[in-house]
C-alpha cells in the first residue's frame, strides 16, 4: 500500500512539474474591468506565472468545496449530537430502573451464598 502510495504522489508531482512547466508565461490579473478603475483609485492589477494562477484557483475551488459541504451538514452534525445524548439519556434511565427493580434473588442460591450457622449443641437426626 504504502509504495502505491508513493507511485501515486509521485505521478502527480511529474503532472504537476509538466503543468507548472508548460504554463510559465506571465498573465496580468486585474480585480476590475478598465472601465470601473477610475471609481476604485487606480489599477488593481497583478502579474503571476499562469501556473501559479491555476494552482490557486484549484485549491480555492477545494476549499470552497469543503466549507460548503460543512455547511451543508450542520444539521446532520446536530442531529446525530441530540441522538447521542438521548442515548445516553436513555442508558442512565435504564441503569437506573435496573437498579430500582432489581429482580429478587432465588431463595435457594440465597440460602447457599450466606448459610447460618450452626448453633453449638445442636445436632443433625441420626441416619436411619
């Protein structure tokens, strides 16, 4: 397991390399239109490697990808946190009801578990 694995990293370093290498030319973002720079004091603009931009837009797109999927499961999570409890909730009800009526024990494993005594002088009947 652990060398595919490592085939698998590896594979993606090279795509990775070969995508970082033939994306290397310069591009000119910019935050606004050309049109609407005057409204915003000047141009926001910066200048990035194409397969830095590529990159950034993959992980912000996982990581768009993760919050929302965490909110979408909120309730899921709350859900399953009220159950626990009442679980939980309901264990202790149980333990205690256990507890409240406990069955009485049989006479007979009660008359073996604690025999009485016997007094001095007392004797069994002769066998016959």
């Amino acid at each position: 397991m652990r060398f595919i694995r490592l085939l698998f990293v590896l594979t993606l370093a090279v795509i990775l390399l070969a995508i970082a290498l033939a994306n290397r030319g310069a591009v000119t973002l910019k935050a606004f239109p050309a049109s609407l720079d005057q409204y915003f004091g000047g141009s926001w603009q910066i200048t990035l490697p194409l397969f830095l931009v590529i990159f950034v837009a993959i992980v912000f797109g996982i990581i768009v990808g993760f919050i929302w999927e965490w909110l979408r499961e909120a309730h899921i999570r709350s859900e399953a946190a009220r159950r626990t409890a009442e679980v939980a909730r309901l264990e202790r009800e149980v333990g205690a009801l256990r507890d409240q009526h406990k069955a009485p024990r049989d006479e007979v494993l009660a008359i073996l578990d604690n025999p009485r005594p016997v007094a001095s002088g007392t004797t069994l009947p002769a066998p016959r």
